[in-house]
C-alpha cells in the first residue's frame, strides 16, 4: 500500500455510546477500528458501516462523518491532505470499505 501525503493519526478510546464528529473540508480520512464495534455515517453518503476489529473506511471530500461506539473501542483516524499515493484509492467512494474499491 502506498503512502499518505501529509498524514496525521490519531489513536482514541471511546466508551460505548461516545461520539466522534469530523468535518473534511476536501481532505482525505480512513476510519480504522482496532478493537470493539463502531458505526459511521457521513453526509452525503446513502449508506452507514458497521465497523468490528480489523475493519476501516475511508473518505474523501467535503462532508461531516460521525463515530459511534457500539460498545467500547479502540478508532485509529488517518487524516491526510493532497492525493493518496496508491493507485486502486484513485477516488474512494464515501465509506466504501477499503478492500472493495475499484
């Protein structure tokens, strides 16, 4: 996998319920799940993930995007600006688990 121009992460626990609000402004963000159960929505985008252990979305535009825990988490946040250095995440689709894009 190539890399992420400008990348940030961010590791955060959240306890059942918690919530994480992120608004893109035209950046890039992968949403991983480390451990626990999460659920993601943003705007814009028809359908929400389910996340579990070892799961991840990414997106890419300008929309807000909400986290859930489900139960207690571990979420890993990669957010990155400028284009994606890996030819199959041209143009990732809003919340389109990673493995499936095309």
């Amino acid at each position: 996998m190539g890399t992420m121009l400008q990348m940030n992460p961010s590791t955060l626990v959240l306890a059942r319920a918690d919530l994480v609000s992120l608004r893109l402004r035209g950046r890039g963000c992968q949403i991983s799940c480390m451990a626990g159960r999460l659920w993601v929505t943003a705007s814009g985008c028809p359908k929400d993930s389910m996340l579990a252990a070892g799961d991840e979305v990414t997106f890419t535009g300008r929309s807000r995007i909400v986290v859930e825990a489900l139960r207690t988490a571990t979420v890993r946040l990669e957010m990155w600006n400028g284009v994606r250095a890996n030819a199959r995440a041209a143009v990732p689709l809003c919340g389109q688990p990673l493995g499936l894009q095309q």
